[in-house]
C-alpha cells in the first residue's frame, strides 16, 4: 500500500459513521423488499462502480489500477523485478508483456491523467475533513484537526 493510500483510508476512516463497522458502507434498496440495506460491499466490483460513480467518472476495472501503477513505475525507472514482485507475476516475462501492452499514445494519456489528478486530488482528498477557524495577523484561514 502506498503511503498516499494509507493516508487517504486513514482520513476516511476517521471521518466514517462510527455507529457502522466499514469505512466504505454499501447503501442500497433490497428489490425484494424495497427496504434500504446497510452493509459491507460483499464484492468489490461494486465498490468501483459506486465509487466511480460518485466521483462522476466512467467506470473501471481494477485491471486498469493495476496497469497504471505498473506503468508509473516502470516510467519512473522502478527494476522490472521489483514491478513483477509487486504484480505477482510468476515470470520476468508477463511482467514485460503487461508493461509493453501501452503504446506511446496511452503513455501520454497517464502522464495527463496524473497532472490532471494532482491539481484536484489534495482537494478532494481533504474534503470531509473537520476543520476549525484559526486567525493570523493578516487574514482567516482553517486549521485541519
């Protein structure tokens, strides 16, 4: 888990409802009963579809999770060992195919992609955060706690 996760599920956690054992709860309408259901996410695809969801983007896999943190790392001259130890793959060559599957066109999109989500990423991170105003000589500004 990359530091970066680790921060964003520690702030979720933090911010959860503590009346619920998740930090991602799973809401919906049994269409049995028409009764609202509050409950874990039993399958992880409909975690992403919620997420993606919410956050207005077109859905995807963890396939593509995968491929993109394996890219980043082979672009920022990460060891292929290293990459294939953390994707789990059993030969150096899987490894290699999995990498080489993204042409340049594909590269380009990552890097925009990444330039793109650091400018809205902090934001968005921060979001549900408690904040309380503090004063300095000069102007308002908050205080995250």
């Amino acid at each position: 888990m990359t530091q970066r996760l680790y921060d964003i599920l520690s702030r979720r956690y933090g911010v959860r409802d503590i009346t619920k054992p998740w930090v991602f709860c799973n809401i919906y309408t049994d269409w049995k009963t028409g009764e609202v259901v509050v409950g874990s996410f039993s399958y992880r695809n409909t975690i992403l579809k919620t997420l993606c969801k919410k956050a207005g983007v077109q859905r995807f896999s963890y396939h593509a999770l995968r491929h993109s943190g394996a890219s980043i790392m082979d672009n920022e001259g990460v060891p292929l060992g290293a990459i294939q130890k953390i994707l789990g793959h059993e030969t150096r060559t899987t490894t290699e195919i999995y990498l080489h599957s993204l042409g340049s066109a594909e590269k380009e999109a990552i890097a925009v992609y990444e330039q793109a989500t650091e400018k809205v990423t902090h934001g968005f991170t921060h979001r549900h955060e408690k904040r309380e105003p503090t004063s300095d000589s000069h102007n308002q500004k908050e205080k995250v706690i």
